[in-house]
C-alpha cells in the first residue's frame, strides 16, 4: 500500500489522522508518515484499513463468498481457511487462504 492508497482509504472512512490513528491502534506520527510515505505501512496496519473500508457503504450480504466467485472446486475449498472459517466475504483478510490452488501469505 502506498501514501495515496493510504490517504484516499482515510478519506473514504471520512477520519481524521488522529481518529484513524486511534482506530488502528497506532500513533498518530504514524498515520503522518504512511501519508507522506516516510514509512512503509505494515500488514497488519493495511489489513485492519482494508478491513474497515470495507465495512463502509452498500450491503454486506450482496457480496458473494470467494469460492463462488472463483468457482473453487470442492477439494480446494476444503484446505482454504477462507472456507473453513466461513470468510469468504473476507478472504483477504486471512493468511494461508488458497486462491487460484496456490496459498497466499499475505
């Protein structure tokens, strides 16, 4: 992710640097930083951002799990942890999941 993902994804939630700061559970000289690409954003940083844009707008359940829409034959779902938590509306949000039959680290 880079400063202007960053930045636009603050935007979007419609937060400040210090109240996205307290949502991420970081400081607010890091929030500064990602913006100004100082600092790199760490995974887990992006993920709970992702995690929260995608929490924004429309409706949760028109979206369909990953394995429908990638049409995962059964033998892949079974070793996908998206599968096998029930996440498949937040498969990118788990490490390890199985897409396209090859495991995802992050």
């Amino acid at each position: 992710m880079d400063s202007e993902v960053f930045l636009q994804a603050r935007k979007k939630l419609g937060k400040t640097q210090k109240q996205l700061a307290e949502l991420l559970g970081t400081s607010l000289k890091a929030v500064h930083s990602y913006e100004q690409g100082w600092r790199s954003v760490p995974a887990h940083v992006e993920r709970q951002l992702f995690f929260l844009v995608s929490r924004t707008g429309g409706s949760h359940k028109e979206r369909k799990p990953c394995w429908t829409i990638k049409k995962c034959p059964p033998e892949r779902k079974r070793e996908c942890p998206a599968w096998q938590f029930r996440a498949g509306r937040l498969c990118w949000f788990i490490n390890g999941t199985t897409c396209e039959g090859k495991v995802q680290k992050n």
